[in-house]
C-alpha cells in the first residue's frame, strides 16, 4: 500500500550525492560538492565506472577508452579517493550501467538532491537524461547541474549567443572579452565539518590495475618511454604541483611557453620541451579548474610577468569554451560523416582502411615530423596540437579515408581525450581541408586526387619551422638518428626530384620573405597543392604496396574517387553508394538500401565551376551561391558556364602521374618509404635556417631573463617588473619578437 510505501521510504537515510564523471576529478572550485557539503545532508560521494566507456568504436574496434588514458583516471580516482578519505569522506565506486546504479542507490537512500557537472556531447546527455528521469520516477530530489569544465559559465553568457551561436571563434572570442567576466574560483568546501561521510554498502573496490576494468581485461600495463618530457599521474595533487611549477618556479609560462592552437611565429617551436604547459590532461579529468587556472595566471601576470606568451594561455582557454559551447548548438553534427559543413569529399570518402590506418596509427607512413608526432602519441597518449593536425590533415586530404577512423584512434590513445575537443576539432579543423566548409581550411584544399602525391604543407613546412635541426624527430624516430637534420626532416632529398606540374588555373605567385611568417604560410598553403616551379616531387620514392590514386584525375573535381553520385529523394543531396550507407545506417538492412540506390535515386550531374576549378552538382552550385544569385541564375550558369566533369576527363585534360616504381637507393635502413610520393618546396631550408636563427635568438633571450630574474628575491613583485619593462625598452623591439 501507499502507506507502506512511504513507511518504507521514511526508514531509508536521506543523503545529498556529488556525482563525480571524469571530467570533474578535484575539490577546489567543484559547485556540486560545495553545494551538497551546505545542504544539511550526510553526503554521498558517487563515481560510476559505466562499461560504456570501455567499449569498442563501432568502426575500428578500438577500446573507447585506451591503457593510458584508462591508467590515468585510476589514478585521478585514487587521489580523489585519499582527499575525501583525509576529511572522514569515501568516495563510492560503483561498476555498472549509470541508470542502474542510480536506481540501487533510490532503493536504499531517501535521495535528495544529485548534483553533477553539466554536459555538452548527445551521448553524456543522454546519460543525464535518463538520470534525470530516474529520480523524478522514484520521487526522489532533482538532478541539479553546475558548468564546471568550461571557464565561462554557459548561462551567463549573453542571450544570443546561447541561442544561437556567435560567429565562429573569432565571434566567441569577442564575446568572452568584450561582454563576459571570468567567474571566480569557488573555495575548496571544508569537508570536515561534515564528515563522516555516507558510505554504502553496495560499494566496489577502486581497481589497482586497468586489468581489473571490464574491456580491458587483455590489456598490458603502460610503460613510460624514456624520452617523455613528461610522466603524467593523475590526480588534483600531481595537476597543482605541476601548474605551480610551469607558472611560479620555472616562469616557463612566461618565457617558453607558445600555445597550443599558435599560429606559426618566429622563434616558436612546439616541440621544444618546455613549450607546452602540459596541463591537458588534468584539465581535461577535471582535476584542474579551468578557472583556478586562470586566477593564478592572473596572479602570475601580477606577481611575475605579463606578457604575449601569458595572453596567450588566455587564448586557449578561450577556444577550449568555444568547442565546448559550439558543440551545445551544433550536437550530433560533430559525429556525423557529413560533418559540421554537411560536406562530403568528391566522390565521398574512402573506406579501404587496411591500406592506410596501420601504418598512420603506428607512424609509419614514411613522412618523419608526422610520424614522431604518431609515435609520441602512441607512447604517451599526447602530442602537440599541431602534430595532430598534421596527422587529421594528412588522413583527410592526402589518404581521403573516413575521418571518423581517424577520430576513433584519437579517442581511445589521448590521454587529455574529452569528446567534444575531439570530436568538433576534427569537424571544425580538420574535415574542411579536404570537403570544404570552413574557408581557412579551403586555402589548402588538394588540387589532385588523395593519394595521387603529398598536399599537406604542413607536413613538410611545420617540420621544418618548429623542428629545424630534426632533434624532436630524431627522438621519437631513432632509426633516422644518423642523418643530418635536413635528410631526417625529408629522407626522399637523398634522391632526384621532379617539378610538380602547375595547376593552370592557379595563378603564379611570388613568394613572400620568410621573415612574413603569416604571408609565407598562406603563399604555401595555396602554392604546395597547385604545384609550379617552387615545388618539387619524388614520384619513385614511395613503397612498393602504397595504395593508389583514385579511378578519376580530374584536379579538385567531385568525383576523386571515381565513385558514382546519385541524389537521394529524402534530402535532395547527393550520395556516393558508400555514404549512403552509412546515412542509412541501422534504419535499413545493407540489401535495402542497394535496392533504394539502384531503383530511387538518379545519378548526380557533376560540373567544374570554373570559379575555383572544383566539381558541384545542381544543388551543391544553388547551396554555394544562395546569397548571391537566385536559383534560375545559378542554374543558367550550371548548364552554360561549368563544363562535365567526365568530358575534361575525356578530353585528356586529367592529370597523369609519372611511374611509381619505386627506387629506394640511400633510403635509411629500418625506415619505411612514404605511403604516397613525397613532396616538398624548393625553399625548406631557409625557413629552417630562418626558424633557427629566432629560435636561437629565443632561448638567449629567456637565458638573459632568468638570470637578472634569479637575482631578485622572489616575493619582490615590483622590482621584477621594473626590470622586464627595462628589458623590453632596451630590445627596441616588440616583446612579442623577444617571445
């Protein structure tokens, strides 16, 4: 009866619960576990390890979540574990399906309030929901959210933006500083006035070893490589003693610093140690606040220095909310083929992964700065943010294989892996580069089909502007130790090369000095796919089983592929059969959407506007002009202006690459050729000799500051910041040149 009911539910204990996800593993600005510490209740400290998280990716098999990663949330749990424990807390594992353990738990305790971190990805959402949904049908107290990952707090940002967006990062940027205030952080609660803490009996032990977590039952412990800068451990201890020693004992932040999404600048190199504060990891498990770490860089600026590299880390966390809150209006987008821009590659992408994944997963493609950047990712479960991508770029657009495959190895190998970073920067950034959308990305977009040679600069110029002398490379890569730093950089220099064919509808252009880094990179960015006199190939370095370039050699033409377009009925846009498939996934059977393709949909008129030399159907050419032109107009100039994509190729107008056979003479021992024909500019090595002179220039400068900066005592504020301004004066320059 009703009455027993009640009877029954009034003898249970009534608790308040922080539910801890891992992406929230501290005590210092942590609202939930302050607002349950004030709300009178004996508090319940819940961490679910759900086996959701430790499933296969649907498309390669690999652990959603990997060993480092999986070693590193142990640890956060062990620490967060011994802080409650210091106070009279204990923090509750439970191994189990979310929406299960939460029922258990209404089944023992009166449940009054749960208070948790908010979300931003479909699939954590939906694990709210259904939370949500279980406390309202067991009556018990809400589900009560606090935004703690993100540096701004996503209801105080102006209505509009939360409503729709702002303009990409450059709108959002403008947003945080013009018209946002970066909350304090929240005090750490003193969890000893309300100790002892609830403890329940259904409890399960901590695992020791990554072992004992179901799905990885066959896994073998990490071990560190001796060349890591640095051996994460988990925790909100080991993420404060690091912060404290990056900002306050090194002034690393101040004088080494570069940032992660930098734009190329002279000097910089992400791959020096001490360029990074390394902090990922922490941030990303929750075990430091992205406002604590704000507070104390402001505290650093008043106390040490202020200045570009210090504004700099500002920036990042700026761009750490803008993935965060596009990812809120964007949703399932990010996950989908399609992508963020609804964009497929010509011809779609290509799903021979055997071919490709091993060797790019492993760094093994046989291009070094991309391949240390795959190792060290592989051995430590990071890598600089322009090592990643270089790799994402050099999937997309010179393997064309399904980024999703891509996205899959990335989350379960990061260590700092949280899904929306992963997910919106590989729609954001990398994607475009090779379907368009995103116009910074367009300037590089390949001009030949994937495969057919090497259209990532970055592969090439990266390398040589951040890793002039090849020592990053030569550390990761040992087999290319022996080499000078320009063979280790591009061992195919050891052979004759070609000039790459010019794309004749891509006018010539001067190069800009080395010394206009912005200038310079967007020159390469337009010059390295087009080809020219400034570009040179080695069309018989590549190894003997390197897959080929697809059927179609249109340049930038929509069918890279060779794959037949059709449109689909349903939507009114255009599908390769492959695409389709996957459209349709889990809605139809295989068989049924073959019949739907052959019987329903009519093939796909593809033409080459000659604007920019790439191929459209009807409606692709209405989407891109919609602004500009009506629907009669753009169709008149579809059927009169743009010529068949097939007749060019007919015409003899495609391009043909030169034989590969392969002829590895010089080539060094132990190193695998490149997957594709490598590729690179006339010019490298000035920007490598241009890169370490600054670089040099760099490091003397930071030398020179840290020994007057010695001399000072170190709580005397002031005279330290007389004596950086005197320095900046006496340079006559910019501190962000001395930078």
């Amino acid at each position: 009866s009703d009455q027993v009911r009640e009877a029954m539910a009034s003898a249970k204990p009534s608790i308040s619960v922080v539910w801890f996800k891992s992406t929230d593993l501290r005590t210092h600005d942590h609202e939930p576990l302050l607002s349950a510490h004030a709300s009178g209740h004996p508090v319940l400290h819940l961490f679910v390890l759900d086996p959701r998280w430790f499933k296969k990716t649907p498309l390669m098999g690999f652990p959603r979540t990997g060993p480092l990663r999986a070693r590193f949330q142990l640890q956060c749990l062990s620490d967060l574990q011994k802080r409650l424990e210091s106070a009279g807390h204990a923090l509750c594992v439970r191994h189990g399906s979310t929406a299960q353990i939460f029922e258990e738990l209404c089944e023992d305790f009166r449940v009054q309030a749960v208070y948790a971190g908010h979300e931003v990805c479909s699939e954590e959402l939906r694990v709210l929901a259904q939370v949500r949904k279980l406390l309202q049908a067991k009556n018990s107290g809400p589900l009560k959210l606090s935004h703690l990952y993100e540096l701004h707090r996503y209801d105080e940002l102006p209505e509009d933006v939360r409503r729709k967006g702002a303009s990409g990062f450059s709108g959002y940027r403008r947003c945080f500083a013009e018209r946002c205030k970066v909350p304090a952080p929240l005090p750490r609660p003193d969890l000893a006035k309300t100790a002892p803490g609830v403890r329940w009996a259904r409890g399960d032990a901590l695992p020791v070893q990554i072992t004992e977590i179901p799905g990885l039952e066959g896994c073998s412990e990490p071990v560190w490589p001796e060349s890591a800068e640095v051996v994460w451990e988990g925790g909100e201890s080991a993420a404060l003693e690091r912060l404290h020693a990056y900002f306050f004992t090194s002034d690393c932040i101040s004088l080494e610093f570069v940032g992660a999404t930098n734009f190329p600048h002279d000097g910089h190199s992400c791959t020096k140690e001490q360029s990074m504060t390394k902090l990922s990891p922490w941030l990303a498990h929750g075990c430091l606040s992205a406002r604590y770490l704000h507070a104390e860089l402001k505290r650093y600026e008043r106390e040490r220095n202020k200045s570009d590299s210090t504004a700099r880390l500002v920036h990042e966390l700026y761009f750490r909310d803008f993935v965060r809150f596009s990812t809120l209006v964007k949703g399932d987008k990010i996950f989908k083929l399609e992508g963020l821009y609804n964009r497929h590659p010509p011809g779609g992408w290509l799903q021979d992964k055997e071919a490709i994944m091993e060797a790019w997963t492993l760094g093994r493609t046989g291009f070094p700065f991309l391949d240390a950047s795959m190792r060290e990712l592989q051995a430590t479960g990071h890598c600089s943010h322009g090592g990643r991508e270089i790799a994402a770029w050099f999937l997309v657009a010179d393997t064309g294989i399904d980024w999703r495959l891509g996205a899959e190895w990335f989350e379960s190998v990061l260590i700092d892996y949280e899904p929306a970073s992963n997910w919106f920067n590989w729609t954001f950034t990398c994607v475009p580069r090779a379907t368009g959308g995103n116009a910074i990305q367009e300037e590089a977009m390949p001009r030949l089909p994937a495969r057919t040679r090497l259209q990532t600069p970055e592969v090439i110029y990266w390398a040589a502007q951040s890793d002039p002398d090849a020592t990053y490379i030569k550390k990761w890569l040992p087999e290319l130790r022996s080499l000078p730093a320009g063979l280790a950089r591009e061992p195919w220099r050891g052979q004759e090369p070609e000039l790459a064919e010019r794309d004749k509808r891509a006018p010539e252009e001067q190069a800009p000095p080395v010394s206009r880094e912005r200038d310079r990179i967007g020159w390469v960015r337009r010059t390295f796919p087009a080809g020219g006199h400034e570009v040179e190939v080695w069309w018989s370095c590549v190894r003997k089983d390197a897959p080929t370039p697809s059927v179609s050699k249109s340049r930038g033409t929509a069918s890279v592929t060779g794959e037949k377009m059709k449109l689909d009925p349903e939507d009114g846009k255009s599908y390769s059969l492959a695409s389709l498939r996957d459209r349709y996934k889990g809605q139809f059977s295989k068989s049924e959407i073959e019949a739907y393709w052959k019987s329903s949909c009519e093939e796909v008129e593809l033409r080459i506007d000659p604007e920019d030399g790439q191929c459209y159907s009807l409606a692709e050419m209405e989407a891109k002009y919609r602004k500009k032109y009506s629907r009669e107009a753009v169709g008149k100039y579809f059927r009169s202006e743009c010529t068949l994509a097939t007749s060019q190729m007919e015409s003899g107008a495609a391009f043909q690459p030169p034989s590969r056979q392969s002829k590895n003479g010089g080539w060094p021992e132990g190193y695998p050729l490149p997957l594709i024909p490598p590729a690179s500019l006339k010019s490298i090595e000035d920007v490598a000799e241009h890169s370490r002179k600054n670089q040099a220039r760099k490091a003397q400068k930071a030398a020179q500051l840290r020994s007057k900066w010695g001399t000072l005592p170190s709580e005397d504020a002031s005279n330290l910041q007389a004596c950086v301004k005197e320095e900046k004066k006496g340079s006559g320059r910019r501190w962000a040149k001395a930078q």
